[in-house]
C-alpha cells in the first residue's frame, strides 16, 4: 500500500512579538517546526539554520532503516552550524531553537524531537501527545511534585532544559512509528500548545477541515487566545495513493526560514560541492594581483565590456528592487485584519503594521460595534489590530466581538424600577368602569451569553 503525505503549514508573528523567531517546513516527505530562542539577534537566525539543514533531507529517498539515521546525522549538522555561526558572530552566542520533525520513509515515520515544542496524533477521533516537553515545568510533573492543572499556570512553565544550541550534549528523542491512512499529525510551537487547550486542539484538528484551513484555524484560535508569542504549525494527513488526485508536492517554508535561505552544509562532502566551495571562495577572495601598470594591456573589446557590466548591474538591481516591492504589496493586499476605525471596530486589507509614515491597509468593511461597547483588554486588541488570514476569518473575529459587546450593553444596561402602586383611601370607592391600577412589569437586563461570561465590573472600564 502507496501512502503520501498531504500537508500544509503557517506561521505568524502573534499579538505579543515584534518579529517572527518560529520557522516551519512541510513538503512530500519531511516535516518541521523549530522555535527559536535567543533574543531578537538570533532566534530567527536559529530556527532557520536548523530547517535549513533538514530541508535536504525532504529530496532524497530513505530506506525505512536507515532514515532515523539520516535524521539523526541532518540534526547534529544543524546543530554544527549553530556552533560554526556563533564563532563566527559572537553576538550571537546564547541562540537556540527546538526541533521536532518528522521525516517519511516509505509507511514508517521518524519522529525527532528536543525542546517544547510539540508533535501530536489524530487517530480515529483521539488526540495523542507524541512528544514529551523538554522543559523545567515537565520535569516537575514527571517527579509528581505538581499537577497537570499546576503546569499549565506554572510561573517558569516557559524554561527549556534542552534545545539547539551548537553543544556536542545538545541530543534530540528519535522515535519511529507506522503511518496508517486516515493518521492526521500535528507539529506546532508553544505558542498554539501553550494558548489552545488540547481539547479544542483535538476538535479543530478532527473538524474535516482540509490542512490549510485547519492550519489557519489554529492560528486564528491561538491569536483569539491572545496570542503571546509566534505561532507556527504544519498539519499533515496519511493518505492511501490510488484513491483520487496525488496531494501536491511543493515544499511549503514559513516563518524566519522563509526570509532566511542558509546555504547548507549537509552535501558538502561530495565532490562537486568541495569544488564549487572553492570557486566560491576564490570568488569572494578576489585577484588583487594586477596594477595600474597592468590596465593598458586590457584590450578594447574587454573595456567596453567591463563597462557593459558596471551599468547593467545597477538596472538590474533596479528592476529586482521594483519587481519585489509590487510582490510585496500585492501580498499585502492578501492579509486582513480587525482594528479600530475612529471609534467603531472594522475590518481591514493589508498588513498590520505601517512602514514609517506610509498607510499599507485600509478599511474594506465597517461593523456598528462601538469601542466603548468592548471590555478595556478587548478594546485595546482591537486598538493593537487583530490579524487574520483571510477575509473570512476576520468576519468570525468580528462576529465574536459582537457577541462580547451585545454582553456588555445587556450587563450595563440600567434596570427600570417598578411603578409604585398607591392604595386609594377605604372611605373612596373608585366608579365600577374605572380599571384598578397595576404596576408596570419591571425590566431585567439581557442575561449575558455563558460563552462571554462578563459582569458590570468587567465592561465598567470600556473605552
């Protein structure tokens, strides 16, 4: 039985980051997520290394025996090239990053893992954790000194015991397990683990949403939950080949990896790589030999040619530099977001961030919730911009804005006192066709939906 891998993977910066640190990568036969660490210098840096160094192993064919071996052998030179670029830039020493990765060999799966970063099972309806935490908070659940329910507010639940960092004891767990059709897996960064409960986890993931929206699912649920840190995830199904369509083949790179290309190291023992090292470096070296004596001895023909070169390569440049600022803002016209338009909510097209003084978004559509409708912690999100992946998602995050304003006017709304009734006096009858007084019904506010729980203290502080 032929199996493929269909797969999908995103990433986002959260609400809580200046940049992106996390790095993803899902293709045919490997999938990746590293989460680096080390300060706004080097996470990036660390993450993509180390996908760097894997990717490699996503072209090439594994025997089912030897593809832990290959794993293992790809994540020791991820963790070489650490060690060789902190030597190289000092400012970079304490960089990190977690690794857990998958790689496909046949119907078996490598499982390699270090860090807290996090992998998990879909297998008939049941979500199982494959990867233990590799962090001081684990350690104290695995001595029964706290609880689950402990760990999940432990102050240091955020203190990693092992990762990658270019030590030769920096080691990752590697396990191997049989792919079966119908499997769906999940690798992701603490930033969805740590905000999304495993119960939501396993019931988005089991939802019947195709990899990418279940991907972007995730991310719109972890950045609903506040979104603290960077979010990466790659989702993955077990398909049996034959059925229908092959699942695409094209790698996905998301993240610090897809802005950070590394060259990598894992092939530069064959001989074509040593020699084109060389003339590499023979390039970047350069010939100083010749002198001013030596200029006139250039022919005319190699002149006029040199001087082709020098103007030809500022045009080009030019034109890169153009086509890619049309490509960035044809991208940015893709993201959507929720932010404030004066003093109402609204959606937007563009990116969530301004460059300088230059506007990169604009309104596409204005809601009638009201800031000073929204709890102080919500209206301010909205004031930080909520991002989303599409159009659609920004409309659910709308939706649920609404719900928690709807809420709060109903908790805040004034109760209308009962109309007093006055007893006539005993000695005055009134006439038989007047009608006795009755009191008006007194009005109670909305009860608040159970699923945005807010009281008058919570929506008194709006706006």
């Amino acid at each position: 039985m032929a199996i493929a891998l269909n797969f999908a993977a995103r990433s986002d910066v959260g609400l809580g980051r200046s940049s992106n640190q996390d790095s993803g990568y899902a293709g045919p036969h490997l999938l990746v997520v590293a989460d680096g660490m080390g300060g706004h210098a080097g996470g990036d840096v660390a993450s993509s290394l180390a996908v760097g160094e894997l990717s490699i192993l996503d072209g090439e064919s594994h025997g089912s025996d030897d593809a832990a071996q290959h794993l293992h052998d790809a994540l020791e030179a991820a963790n070489a090239q650490l060690r060789r670029r902190v030597g190289d830039e000092p400012d970079l020493a304490g960089m990190g990053t977690t690794v857990t990765a998958i790689l496909r060999a046949g119907s078996r799966l490598v499982l390699a893992h270090i860090g807290d970063s996090r992998g998990y099972l879909l297998r008939e309806g049941r979500l199982t954790q494959l990867t233990k935490d590799h962090s001081y908070v684990q350690s104290l659940l695995d001595e029964g000194r706290i609880s689950p329910e402990e760990a999940e507010r432990h102050p240091q639940r955020s203190v990693i015991m092992r990762v990658l960092t270019g030590r030769d004891d920096d080691e990752a767990d590697v396990s191997v397990r049989e792919a079966k059709p119908g499997d769906r897996y999940l690798l992701c960064s603490d930033g969805l683990s740590g905000v999304v409960s495993h119960e939501t986890l396993a019931e988005t993931l089991a939802a019947g949403m195709d990899p990418d929206t279940t991907c972007q699912r995730l991310v719109e649920l972890a950045l609903r939950g506040g979104g603290p840190d960077n979010i990466s995830c790659v989702v993955a199904d077990v398909v049996e080949l034959g059925g229908g369509p092959p699942p695409s083949t094209t790698p996905q790179v998301v993240g610090a990896a897809a802005f950070h290309r590394p060259r990598r190291s894992s092939a530069a023992g064959t001989p074509a790589a040593r020699a084109a090292a060389l003339r590499a470096a023979q390039d970047e070296s350069g010939d100083d030999s010749e002198d001013d004596d030596a200029q006139p001895r250039l022919s005319e023909r190699e002149r006029r040619r040199r001087r082709r070169r020098w103007i030809a390569g500022p045009v080009l440049l030019l034109l890169v530099l153009v086509a890619g600022g049309f490509g960035g803002w044809r991208w940015s016209q893709q993201q959507y977001f929720v932010g404030a338009d004066g003093s109402n909510v609204a959606v937007y097209r563009g990116l969530t961030q301004d460059i300088g003084p230059l506007g990169t978004s604009h309104v596409v559509e204005s809601t009638g919730i009201s800031l000073s409708d929204l709890p102080t912690t919500w209206a301010d999100k909205v004031r930080a911009r909520i991002a989303s992946q599409d159009l659609a998602g920004a409309r659910r995050t709308v939706s649920d804005l609404e719900d928690i304003a709807s809420a709060c006017r109903a908790a805040t709304a004034p109760t209308t006192p009962a109309v007093p009734v006055v007893p006539a006096p005993a000695a005055a009858s009134p006439p038989a066709s007047t009608p006795a007084p009755t009191s008006e019904p007194t009005s109670e506010p909305t009860s608040t939906p159970s699923s945005t729980p807010l009281t008058v203290e919570d929506c008194g502080g709006v706006g």
